[in-house]
C-alpha cells in the first residue's frame, strides 16, 4: 500500500474527508504516473504521513497531505522556516524589501518558504538562494511542472539545494482552487508569515488567516499610505499582526530557539569545516546590530583572542564591517 493505516487512523491523523475518500479510491493510473515520476531522477522522493521525514510542523494542521511529492533535498524539512509572501505586482520597494528579508533570515538560520509565484514569491526565493541556498518552494500543479513558466529556471535552482514541494499529483494542472490549498501548506510548514507587501483583495492575506488557525505568527511589514499594495498588510497589523522593520524584529516575533533545528540537521548532512561550525556561530552570535567585542564574548563563549581572530577573517572575506571604537557590523550579502 502506498499508505499504511485504515481510515479511522487517517480521521486521527486529521485528515479530510476529502483526503480519506482519495486514499480509500485511489487513481490507478494516476499512481502508475507518480511512480514514473519517482523513478525518474535520485533527488525525487514521495514522503508518506507515516515517514520520519514528514516534517513535523505540517503534521500538526488540520487536513495534513498525506502524502507529498518532493524534488530536492527532504532533510530541509525539518529546518525551521519563515513564509515570506505577499504580492504578485509588488513596488520596487516591496521588491527590495522581500529580498532584504530573505537574504537576512536566511543568515540567520532560517529555511524561506514561499510559492514560486512572481513578484515577492520569486524574490523571496532569489534572496535566499544567494545566501544560504535554502529554499522551499511549495508547488500548486504536479511535481513535473512549475508554474509560472517563467520561473522555471529558478525552479530548477531551488531543486539543486533546496525543495520543490507539493501534495498534487502527477499531471495536476494550476487551476485556481489548488492556490488556498497550496498556501495552507506554506504556512503549515512554517513557524511564521511574513507578508511584506499585499493589497486588500491579496491571495497573501489568505496565507496569513491560515497561519493563525494553524497556531502560526503572523508579521507584517508596513508601508506607505499611499499605496493600495500596502493596505492588506496594514489590515493585519489591525488585527494584531507583529510588526516588523528588521530581521531582529521577525526573530523576536517567532520566539524560536533556531540552534536546536540547526543542529538537528547537521547530523543528517555532511558536517562543514570546524572553523565555518565557529564563524557561523559568531554571526549568529553577532545579529545585525552594531556590537562589540566584549559583547561577543559573551554572547559566544568564546574567548577575546578567538572572537578577534575570527573577526580579522570574516572582515577580510567582507561579512563583517569594522567601525571606530571596537564596535563591528554584520554586512548582509547584497548590500552596497
């Protein structure tokens, strides 16, 4: 059986009635197709409920995949994620922003998710890979497509490193009532939302209401009153969405303890270099305030010699930036 487990153990899981008559008559067709898809590269996998690399987070929402089609790396699952989303048409500023975010989250130790759709999708994900290459891109087709075809090449990115993601079979066209359903999973998958740019009427703040039944942190980022793509992300700071202006704000507002996910994860990944474990635990030690080194100290553990030594690398190598009196700046890559 492709699932273990008898439909009284699948109402447990908190499945839908949807997803139970889907298992009880399956599509034989339809899994002789996905096994053909499954075969046809090393990096494809098929993840069942009942398998340890079910990520836990999505185990916990209402109506959980039951089974999800995954090209990429699984392991990234159980790294904690941030959902960035927000507009398909964003300003040039809610561009900026996405990107400002992603590549700064994912710095700091977390996995951004989103669903490759065009405009703050694409630069969430666009950020991200430029820094740590970690991206999880949920899919609303089948598993053989992408969607906007535009993004394919992203896509293709995104699969080296990170995940592309869906629940949808083989053959599953983007028609528009998978969109919700491929947001819940966004949102499921991760610790927090963060919309950075969405009008009333925006697909975002479905994602968002989602989070919140699903027990997630929504955050927000303001903008002007002057544009109509800031007024949805307005409204959820009405309703009580944490507002954010910096990556220390979204860490602050998801409360998570990112060291245990990380390392977690290292045992399940070919462990780097002694010293990138130690300058990675630097920065992440640093933040991205304005710090000194007897801050560092402690904060790190490390010794004053080691944090100094350290520090002459990560300046010469450009990540961190030394200013009068001692006092050092983490450089986000991407910053002129």
């Amino acid at each position: 059986e492709v699932l273990l487990g008898t439909p009284a153990d699948w109402r447990q899981w908190g499945l839908s009635q949807r997803s139970i008559n889907y298992l009880t008559n399956p599509d034989l067709l339809s899994i002789d197709k996905d096994l053909s898809w499954l075969q046809g590269a090393a990096n494809r996998h098929l993840i069942k409920i009942t398998d340890p690399q079910y990520p836990a987070q999505l185990k916990q929402i209402y109506d959980p995949p039951p089974l999800l089609f995954l090209t990429g790396n699984p392991a990234i699952l159980h790294l904690p994620q941030i959902a960035i989303v927000g507009s398909r048409t964003p300003s040039p500023q809610g561009r900026e922003n996405a990107l400002m975010f992603s590549q700064a989250l994912s710095a700091a130790g977390l996995v951004v998710t989103s669903g490759l759709a065009v405009g703050i999708d694409t630069c969430a994900h666009q950020g991200a890979i430029g820094e740590s290459q970690l991206t999880v891109a949920v899919l609303a087709t089948g598993p053989e497509q992408v969607y906007p075809r535009e993004n394919r090449e992203l896509a293709a990115e995104i699969a080296a490193k990170g995940a592309l993601l869906t629940e949808f079979p083989v053959g599953t066209p983007p028609l528009a009532e998978h969109f919700p359903r491929r947001n819940r999973i966004v949102s499921g998958l991760s610790v927090g939302v963060l919309v950075v740019e969405a009008a009333l009427r925006s697909g975002s703040l479905i994602t968002a209401r989602l989070a919140l039944e699903q027990g997630r942190e929504v955050l927000s980022v303001p903008g002007s009153i002057h544009n109509p793509k800031s007024r949805g992300c307005h409204q959820l700071l009405r309703q009580g969405a944490h507002l954010v202006e910096t990556c220390e704000d979204v860490l602050y507002g998801l409360n998570i303890d990112i060291k245990q996910y990380l390392n977690r994860f290292m045992t399940e990944q070919e462990a780097p270099q002694p010293d990138a474990l130690v300058d990675q635990n630097l920065l992440n030690s640093m933040g991205f305030d304005p710090v000194s080194i007897d801050q560092l100290v402690a904060r790190s553990g490390l010794t004053s010699a080691e944090v100094s030594s350290m520090l002459l690398t990560l300046e010469m190598e450009g990540r961190v930036q030394a200013s009068l009196g001692g006092i050092y700046t983490r450089v986000v890559k991407g910053e002129k």
